[in-house]
C-alpha cells in the first residue's frame, strides 16, 4: 500500500503590517507643527488681539447714544467684543490664509518634496492618508482660532475686568455665559476653516505646486466676499462660503440669533463634504 504525500510548497511573503492610526495622526501633529512658517503665522494669529486690545483703550467710545454701535466700539468697554471681533475680522484674509497654507503642505508640499511616497510605503492606505492629511488640516484650524479666542478675551479681561462683559442688546453676561460664548465662537470659526481646508486638499490633491493652493482658495475667498456686495447676484449668495460669516457677531446678543449661524454651519458641512469627496477621488485616481 504506497502513500503519497501531496508537496508542500514554501512561500515566502514580507508582512504588510498595518500601521495603527493613533500613532500617523500624532506624526501628522508633530509634521504640521514643526513647519516654521506654521507657527510663525499661529504667533501673528495670538498677537493680533492684542494689538486691537491696546488700540483700543485709546479709542474714543464712538458717538453717544448709537442703537447699534460697531463691535471694535464695543470692544473697547466689553471683554466680550474683542475676541469675537477679532475672529471676524481675521476670518476674512489671515484665518483662511493659516489653514490654506497647511492644506497645500498637506499634499502639494508632501509629494513636491518627495515625502508623500513614504507614506504610501509605511505602508498607507490612500483613504487613510487622506484621513490624516485631514485632520492635520483641522488641527490647525482649531489651534488658529483657539489662539485668537483665547488671547483676545485674555486681553480684554485685563483691559475692563470681569463687570465688562456687555452685549450688544445693552445687557451685561456673567464671566461663565461670556467664555461660553467664545468658546461657541471659536467652535464656529473652526468649522468654517475646515470647510476652507477641505477646498484646499481637494486642489493639493491635484497639483504639486503648494503655492497654487494657497492663491487659489485666497482668491476663491477674496472673489466670493466681493460678489457679496452686489444685490444683484442675490441668487448666488446661498452657494458662498463666506455669505454667512458676519453672523459671527450674532453671539454678542441677547438671546443669542442662532439662524444664520445654523445656517452657516450647514454651508460648511456641504463644503466639507464636497472638499474632502473630491479629494478622495483625485488620491485614488493619482498615480504618485
């Protein structure tokens, strides 16, 4: 009786280990702020309520008995004003500025430095790198507006003290409502730049020019702020990103008017997904 002994054949293969994402996303972290030009721009972002702060405690407190004054007027005898007038006037150039810049290093930057290709032998998923890629961009939009939020109520504690903390609607805030109210602030603005970042990672995906990137959602945000000074392209308005970032200032009333920030965070949950969608298609479909 023979017996036959079917072969065994030995293959050899390398594991493909999986790297664990806690650990890409504190390298990220560690990537985006170790950049000079990162934290050069964060430190400009934190010193610049200050500035205003000083600025105005040698403003005069503007024409008497004005219903609705400006919020830098208010800013200069109310804690509250100065951080969230801060984020509304650095969110027009400089906040867009920060997370376009870490969006076209995110990618562009990456690939133009021959970086990119590191990740994908880690090895990385494309969907995984994105995944980081993004939330690096929100990283710093959070630490962007945080640092202003922060330094500007900071500053304006020291300027008029804990009994300063005025509304617009003529009604002072307990210190507890009052960095409530920043913090919802900075929250917002936050959402806001991340929408903006995922713009910018969907044009990184695409280009390996950073610099691109950055002049192009700068230009998107500067064209989209002057098309909203025509009455005439009313019909356009709803499809820009920066249509509702005036209604920051409706945290400085009493009671708060939640409809166009609500609606402002709905417009920037469609850019994010639109942003981040075509980012996703552009790094699958990419042969780098």
């Amino acid at each position: 009786m023979t017996t036959t002994t079917a072969p065994i054949s030995v293959e050899w293969r390398l594991p493909r280990a999986r790297v664990a994402l806690p650990r890409l996303l504190l390298a990220e972290l560690r990537w985006v702020f170790r950049r000079p030009r990162t934290l050069v721009v964060l430190g400009l972002l934190a010193v610049i309520p200050v500035i205003i702060g000083i600025a105005l405690s040698f403003a005069d407190g503007g024409p008497a008995g004005d219903p609705n004054p400006p919020v830098f007027v208010t800013a200069a005898s109310s804690a509250l004003a100065l951080p969230i007038g801060a984020l509304t006037v650095l969110l027009s150039l400089l906040l867009p500025l920060t997370v376009a810049n870490a969006g076209g290093d995110a990618i562009a930057g990456e690939q133009a430095n021959g970086t990119l290709r590191g990740w994908l032998l880690a090895p990385v998923s494309r969907g995984r790198l994105l995944l980081v890629k993004a939330f690096g961009v929100a990283a710093v939009a959070l630490v962007a507006a945080s640092l202003v939020a922060t330094t500007g109520i900071l500053t304006g504690l020291v300027s008029n003290g804990t009994d300063g903390l005025f509304t617009l609607s003529g009604t002072t805030l307990p210190l507890l409502d009052a960095l409530g109210r920043v913090a919802i602030a900075a929250g917002w603005v936050t959402v806001q730049l991340w929408a903006l970042g995922a713009v910018a990672l969907a044009i990184s995906a695409s280009t390996e020019h950073p610099m691109l990137v950055l002049a192009t959602v700068l230009g998107g945000v500067i064209v989209s702020q002057v098309l909203l000074l025509f009455p005439a392209l009313d019909w356009l308005h709803p499809f820009l990103l920066p249509a509702s970032w005036d209604a920051l200032i409706n945290l400085m009333r009493d009671p708060i008017w939640w409809d166009a920030l609500g609606e402002g965070i709905l417009r920037a949950a469609c850019y994010l997904v639109i942003g981040l969608s075509l980012a996703y298609a552009r790094v699958l479909t990419s042969d780098g």
